[in-house]
C-alpha cells in the first residue's frame, strides 16, 4: 500500500475482521489543495491520525462531510484540537436543522425562556445602577469622573444641531398642519397655542429623546460592547470594579443632566418654527407671541421637564444595559447598538404612555 507524497493530504481505509473501517489521514491539509476522495462502507468507522503535519478546515470539513452519516464514529484517536472542531461542525449543523425542524409551541416557549433570561439580566443592571448611584451619592462608588465631561459635551454640546434642525421642522410642521384645519373655524390665531403647547408637554421631550437613543444609546452599547470584545471590562473586576458603576453611572448621569436641556432648547426651536409659518400665513408676531406665551403654563413646562429627565434616563441604560451584554465578537457589538436604539425608543413611548395616564388622572 503506497503512501502519498510527502506534505500532500491522503486517506487510506481499511476494513478490519469485525467489519469495523478504519481510514487513516496524514499529510498536511491545506484548503488549496485537493482533497483525497474515498468510499467507507459499513456503519462503523474509526479515524486515525498518521503523520499528520498540519491542517486547517479543511480537514475537519472533510471528515464530517464523509461520515456524517455514520452511525458509530470514533474519533478518539485524532488530535484534541481536530476531534473539538470537527464536534463544533456537528453541533452547528444540528442547531440549524433542529431550528427548521421545531413547531410553532416549542419555538414560542423558547422564546419565552430567553426573554425571561433577558428580562433577569435587564434587572440586574438596574439594580447595580441603582446601587452605583446610591454609592456615588455617599461618596463611595469608583466612577470614571475623568471621561464625565466628555459625555457632557458628546451627548449635549454635540447634539445641538441635530436637536436644532429637528425641533424647528416639528414645530414647522405643526403649525403648517394646526393652520390648515384652524382656518375652517377661523381661529387661525389659536395655532400659536397649539404649537407652544405640544412642544412643551410632548414633542420636545419625545423628539429629544429619540435622538439620543439614536445618537447616545447605539454609541454607548459600540463602547461598552468593544470593551467586552477586548476585555477591559474583566480586567476592571479583576482589580475589584464594577463595571457598571465605573462606566455607567458617568455616562448615564450625564445625559440624563443634559437631555432636558436639550428638551427646552427644542420646544423654543419648534415654537420659533411655528411662528414663521403662521406669520407667514394670518397671524401677526405680536399676536402669536401674545398667544404662545399664554398657552404655555409653569405647569405645562415642568411635565415637559419631568419627561425629559426620565426619557434622558432611559435612553442612557438602553446603551450601556446592551453594551454590557453584548457578545463579544464584531457581529455582536453591531447588534447591540441596533438593540440599544431599538429598546430605549420603545421604553420611551411606554413610558410617555404611562406619563400621560398619571398626569391626567392628577390634573396636571
């Protein structure tokens, strides 16, 4: 029996007394190369490992696409590193036809296995942010004050124009929408009152706390999911600090000072915008300043500003709760800044849901 050249991939088999094959590779196993074709019958195949120099996986794809079908394989006697890819190749393949092949209830129940996982995980953030505030609040925590101005500056000072050109189109529109309709009753002249009013309960807050879950959340969650890839956040547990209190309180707390900053710099934005629609059409700028000033109320002003403060909040942990959980791969940061902006924009709109229930049930 000969033995391919030296370096070159081969495969001999044979078939012992008791029926059992056994297919013998050797030689260097290189993509580029050609891979040697065989036939094994029976349904009992041992692989063994002679000369082998190196391989790549090629050699591991090889083996699982020639006795995948085998009923007993016996791959004990390979290298461990070869028996450990050609086990991953088995389970993924498994995985992906076990997927295919499940029903409607037991992918339902899945699902509800990893939402529960992921629910637990969520409140577990929570509760360490919520310590790591407490602690900061007595002077204990160890916080990154250090990178606290940068986060003052990227999530405010940055997003001025962004708030800006977003604020004075909303308030644009409303106006040119609120004039269309107002004209059919003649009270054109309210249209201030619609403008100044919604910007300030609603459409500030809302609008500003989308933007920074489209700008802050998916940078945040790109940061803390990078640090994970490379590690930097075990080696603050190594040194005894929690992640979450040294990258998270400082990042959170930051936004949650500056968004509603940016909420009254865009209700004035949008009330601006209004103005120059209605101005333009019936109104006078006395008349909708006179009006506007009328319609916006202290009260009116702090649920606007109370909004903010918790949609500044939520759109911070968003970012750095996914952040945090990430996978650790390139793949896995990019789906973490998708996640991040998608779960901070639908807490926001729950959470203004549940705002405009309580305010309305205490009058305010």
């Amino acid at each position: 029996m000969s033995h391919a050249p030296t370096g070159s991939p081969f495969a001999r088999t044979e078939v012992l007394a008791d029926g059992c094959a056994v297919v013998t590779v050797g030689g260097s196993w290189k993509l580029d190369d050609t891979l040697p074709a065989i036939v094994v019958k029976g349904d009992r195949v041992r692989v063994v490992a002679d000369d082998l120099s190196d391989f790549d996986s090629s050699l591991p794809a090889w083996l699982y696409a020639n006795f995948r079908n085998v009923r007993q394989l016996d791959l004990s006697a390979l290298p461990p590193r070869l028996q450990s890819l050609v086990q991953m190749a088995e389970k993924a393949t498994f995985t992906d036809t076990h997927a295919h092949d499940t029903g409607f209830l037991e992918q339902f129940g899945t699902w509800g296995v990893e939402s529960s996982s992921s629910w637990g995980r969520a409140f577990e953030h929570i509760g360490h942010t919520a310590v790591g505030f407490l602690r900061m609040v007595v002077g204990r925590a160890k916080v990154n004050w250090s990178d606290f101005t940068l986060q003052l500056q990227t999530a405010g000072v940055d997003a001025l124009p962004i708030v800006a050109l977003l604020g004075f189109l909303t308030g644009l529109i409303m106006a040119y929408v609120g004039l269309i309709q107002l004209r059919q009753v003649g009270a054109t002249v309210y249209v201030a009152n619609l403008v100044s009013l919604a910007m300030t309960r609603e459409m500030g807050a809302l609008m500003t706390g989308v933007i920074a879950c489209g700008r802050t959340s998916t940078a945040y969650a790109s940061q803390l999911g990078s640090m994970n890839v490379s590690q930097e956040t075990d080696a603050l547990r190594a040194l005894g600090i929690n992640p979450v209190e040294y990258l998270a309180v400082p990042r959170i707390l930051a936004v949650t000072l500056m968004v509603p900053l940016l909420a009254v710099f865009a209700t004035f934005i949008g009330v601006l915008g209004g103005m120059i629609v209605a101005c333009a059409g019936d109104l006078s700028i006395e008349q909708y300043l006179t009006q506007a000033i009328r319609a916006i109320s202290f009260k009116s002003f702090l649920v606007g500003f109370l909004k903010s403060i918790a949609f500044g909040f939520i759109a911070a942990w968003a970012g750095c709760y996914r952040g945090s959980v990430a996978k650790r791969s390139a793949l896995g940061v990019g789906e973490a800044a998708t996640s991040a902006a998608v779960l901070g924009i639908t807490f926001i709109v729950i959470s203004d849901a549940l705002f405009a229930v309580i305010f309305n049930l205490f009058n305010l």
